[in-house]
C-alpha cells in the first residue's frame, strides 16, 4: 500500500510503499499515513492533501543603465531587434518561439 511520510509540519517528506506498517517505523519527527494521492512536497491537514502554489520567480527589473549595456554588447543585433519591432515583424501579443525569433532577427542583421 502506498503511504506519505510527514514531517512535524506537515509536509510529506517522502512516498513510499509499505505492506506492513507494523514493520517500519517512521523517521525520527514524522509520522505515516496511507494514501492515494499525497506527494512529497504536499501538506496534509489531517484529512485532505494539499498540494502549495508555486509562485515563479519574477527578477527585479533591470536599470536603464543595465538594459543599455547588455544591448550595446552586440550593437547590430539591437539594431537587428529595433528595426523588427518597428516594421511590425512581431505580431501585438504575439507569442513566437525562439526559432522564429531567431530567424526574423537574421533577416533584419
């Protein structure tokens, strides 16, 4: 049967698979519970699991200064990227991968 092994708060630790629970005691701190669902990284409120939302990580925004030196590493492909933006090679809330991206830029160098 598979159980969850949770820590003091409350958070599944680890996923495993027991036929006896008599036969494995827990780690130190932890307790186990059987489940179907639960995964390690879950909370368990003693009833339901919980799986936490995961807030990406945003960077702070860069400095004026910073962009303008990042873009004058390579002058011609900021050129390249200015006359793209300009002449509406990128489509308003377009979404392009990065090959095509890519491919317009060239065209632009």
């Amino acid at each position: 049967m598979r159980h969850a092994v949770i820590n003091g708060s409350s958070k599944v630790v680890n996923v495993i698979q027991l036929v006896d629970l008599a036969g494995w005691p827990p780690p130190s701190g932890c307790y186990v519970v059987q489940t179907d669902t639960g995964d390690i990284g879950d909370f368990y409120d003693g009833t339901n699991f919980i799986t936490p939302v995961v807030t990406p990580h945003i960077p702070p925004p860069m400095a004026a200064d910073q962009l303008f030196d990042i873009l004058m590493l390579n002058r011609s492909l900021s050129i390249a990227l200015i006359r793209a933006l300009n002449d509406g090679s990128f489509p308003i809330g377009g979404n392009l991968p990065a090959a095509q991206i890519k491919t317009i830029l060239k065209a632009k160098l």
